[in-house]
C-alpha cells in the first residue's frame, strides 16, 4: 500500500480525492493523510513515516507549499512532492521546482492526469528505495566478503562461470589464537564472542595492512591469502606483525586473565582458486584448496606459542630477507615424509 500526504486548505478536495480513488484505497493499493497546511503536514509526517508521496497546494495559510518543500528537502530527502496548485505561473513552476518538487499539476484538477502522475512519483520513489536497499546490503556483504571475492563475482558475467576455477600462485598463512580453548569452556558467551572480536580486530588489520585477506575464520584461527607480487615475504611480514601486535595486548579484563598468543603456519605455492559448493543449491564458499593449504595448517598445528613455521622450500624463498632457525624434520599429518621446518624469528 502507498500512503500519500494531501496537504491542501480547502476540504472539498479531501472529499473528492477520496471519491475518484475509491476503488484504490478500497483495494488496498492507496492510502490517504491529509493535512490543511504545511506545518501540519510535517506534524502528518512525524505520525506516518512510511508516506512516500507528498500532494501540496503552494497558498496556504501560516506555512505555504513552496515553504513546505524546503522542509522537505531537509527533513525527508527520501519523500517526492507534488504541487497541486491554480498558481500556474511559469515564476511558480521554476520555484518549486527548484526546490526540489518532482511534478507539477494545475487546478482545476484533471484526476486522470493526477493519477498518472502520483503512478509515476510512486516508480521513482520505489527505484530510489531500492537503490539505496542495494546499496546498503552491498556495504553489509562486504563485511562477511573480501573485496577480491566482490572483484572475482563481478568478472563472472553468467551464473554458471561461478563454478569455474583458476590455478595461481599464493601464500597461505593460518593463524590460531593459542589456548583460547580453555576461555571458551570457562567464560560466558558473551565474554568469549567479544574476547574474539577483538583479537581478531588486531589480527585482520594486519593481515590487510599487507594486502592480504581472510579467507575464512575457523573457530578462534584465521585463513589468509597473500597473493600477487612478493607474496610470501608479505605473509610472513603480516604474521610477524599479527605476533607483534598480540603479544602488546592487555589482559582483556582483571576477571579474564587471558594473555593472548598466536601460533602461526606459512606456506606457499600452487593452488586452486575459486568457488566450492553446489551449484544447485546456490551455496557456495570462494576459497583456495590444495596440498600447499594443507601443509599451511599442518605447520600451524605443529608450532609452539608464539612460533611462525615454515617448510624448506619458503625458507630457501625468503632467508635472505628474514631471520630463521631451523627447527629440524618433522612428521607432519597425512605426510608420507618428514618434513624439514624452520622457525620465522624476525
């Protein structure tokens, strides 16, 4: 149903408005305010904020029409407003047009004219509303969705290359946040979903700082990508600097004596990238898989508190720009040979 302000100071109109559109109103399709001035209309405004139109005469006392739609323009920039008024003048129709009126109809009132013209304010406004609804839900999507996820969907201009993939070059850095597991088992809820949120506020701004970004969040671990130039040395700057920024954080509370530390695991190569799910089902979750995002979290698993782990092949990558210390060959999970490992010191 579309409400529609009538602001007009002579009561006949209210009665005629209501027998031209009485099948409207009696379908459910209108429904009509009335106000006999342009303060008690913005009084009508107050009371029924879901009126998308605005009818005005421009002489009324104490507030005319072309007062009423500055008003407007200040106080209800999504309304429309059409004048309805003998004041025909061309001096009249550039003023009220100027402040912002949508259309101008002439009395005496052909309603047909009327009707067409309230139809096609009532298109507009709905296109306004809708673009401001999209662009709203666009900045929530962009909480829960990386950026480089938006730019991949917008280069898919049909529904079924969704499901292609592509084969790149990345580094994969997994993140977990060491003994949080016992905070969540003895702390509310409440207390754990804010302790969270805020170590990975610290952890997700580092990560960006270095042109990565969040894949997943995995429990209390985070899954990042690095990919594009230097990608690896980007990883493992953006992990020092995660280790760096958690080490540096208070305690979250004098009850919650929780000193927060990460373990780290890094990893880089070829993997695949793309969406995972059912088509079907229109459910589907872009990420990259592969045995180098496998190793990344086995590393993790293995690293000690406060320990960024790493395999060989990214120590060869990077040791000239970092310092490291060989941890030594280790059995990593579902690996059929040990695995040489070194530690990130700085």
């Amino acid at each position: 149903m579309a409400k529609i302000l009538v602001v007009d100071d002579e009561p006949d109109l209210e009665i005629l408005i209501r027998q031209k559109f009485r099948k409207k109103i009696r379908e459910g399709e209108y429904d009509f305010v009335f106000a006999n001035n342009g303060r008690h209309a913005l009084e009508q405004l107050a009371q029924h904020p879901d009126v998308e139109v605005v009818l005005s005469d421009i002489n009324m006392p104490e507030m005319d029409g072309l007062t009423l739609l500055t008003k407007l323009n200040d106080q209800h920039a999504l309304l429309k407003a059409v004048i309805v008024s003998a004041y025909s003048d061309m001096e009249n129709i550039r003023t009220a047009m100027n402040r912002g009126a949508f259309d101008f109809v002439t009395k005496p009132v052909n309603f047909t004219d009327l009707e067409l013209t309230i139809e096609k304010t009532l298109s507009y406004v709905k296109q306004i509303r809708e673009t401001l609804r999209a662009a709203k839900e666009n900045n929530i999507l962009k909480m829960y969705v990386d950026e480089t996820v938006l730019h991949f969907m917008n280069t898919r201009e049909f529904e079924s290359s969704l499901m292609e993939n592509e084969t790149i070059e990345a580094s994969i850095a997994f993140i977990d946040i060491c003994g949080f597991t016992s905070i969540s088992e003895n702390e509310t809820p409440d207390n754990v979903v804010k302790l969270l949120n805020g170590y990975f506020d610290v952890m997700v701004k580092a990560i960006i700082s270095y042109d990565g970004y969040v894949d997943k969040f995995i429990g209390d671990a985070i899954m990042a990508v690095f990919r594009g130039n230097y990608h690896l040395d980007r990883a493992i700057d953006a992990s020092l600097a995660v280790r760096n920024e958690i080490d540096h954080l208070p305690a979250f509370s004098d009850k919650i004596n929780f000193t927060p530390k990460v373990s780290i695991g890094v990893n880089s190569g070829e993997v695949i990238s793309g969406n995972i799910g059912s088509a079907s089902l229109r459910r589907l979750d872009y990420t990259v898989i592969g045995d180098v995002v496998n190793t990344s979290q086995r590393l993790q698993s293995i690293a000690k508190q406060g320990q960024i782990i790493i395999c060989h092949d990214a120590y060869l990558q990077i040791k000239d720009s970092f310092k490291c210390r060989e941890v030594g060959e280790i059995n990593l999970k579902n690996k059929l040979k040990p695995v040489r490992v070194y530690e990130v010191i700085s």
